[in-house]
C-alpha cells in the first residue's frame, strides 16, 4: 500500500451522501481498493436518504434558518420528518432556540430533497 504525503487545506462537516460521492470517487483511482473504504461507500449506500446533489442543496438552503454547518450536514444525512427528530438534532446547539415555524421550514427543506 502506497500513501501520498498531503495537507489539509479546509475542513468541512458534510452529509453521508457526499462522503460517498468522494469516496466512490478515491475507489476508483486506487491501484489497490483498501478492504475499508469499499465497506465505508457500502454501509453510506445503504444509509443515505438523498443523492449527493440534492444533500449540497440542502445544506445550502438549510443555511438561511440554521447557522452550525455540523447541524446542517447531520440534517441533510439523517432527513428527519417529524418536529421530535429535528428537534433532537437541533438542541446540540444550545446557546440558539428554533421556533416551530423555522422547525417547520426545515422539515419542508428535507422534504424537497429526500430521494423518491
């Protein structure tokens, strides 16, 4: 097995679907598959709820009602449905309270982008 020295230039929270696009991607150009990576893209496949497309389209408009990028990404990976789910992933911010209007908004958002 062969590494490749590199650097991290940015750091971003991003949602299953994505995480598999990219590693689909680094499969692909691999001489040698590594065995984890193929069981990583596995278990994203069976995971994600929407395409990678959609999910960067709704971590973006997401943004207009929830400011933590780590929040927008578990929401656009998890596509919660119902008021209890979102609020569950909403209370990890604890210094922000959503209303229900804006709970509302964002389950509308999942909706729009959940794979058919």
């Amino acid at each position: 097995m062969r590494f490749l020295s590199s650097h991290i230039l940015e750091e971003h929270f991003i949602p299953y679907s994505v995480a598999k696009k990219l590693l689909s991607q680094a499969l692909e150009n691999m001489q040698e598959p590594s065995n984890l990576l193929q069981r990583t893209v596995s278990y994203l496949s069976h995971v994600e709820k929407c395409e990678a497309e959609e999910a960067e389209a709704l971590v973006n408009e997401l943004s207009e009602v929830v400011s933590r990028e780590d929040l927008r990404a578990m929401i656009a990976s998890i596509c919660p449905l119902s008021t209890d789910e979102v609020r569950s992933i909403l209370s990890i911010d604890s210094s922000k309270t959503y209303t229900t209007e804006q709970v509302e908004k964002i389950i509308e958002l999942v909706k729009k982008h959940l794979k058919s």
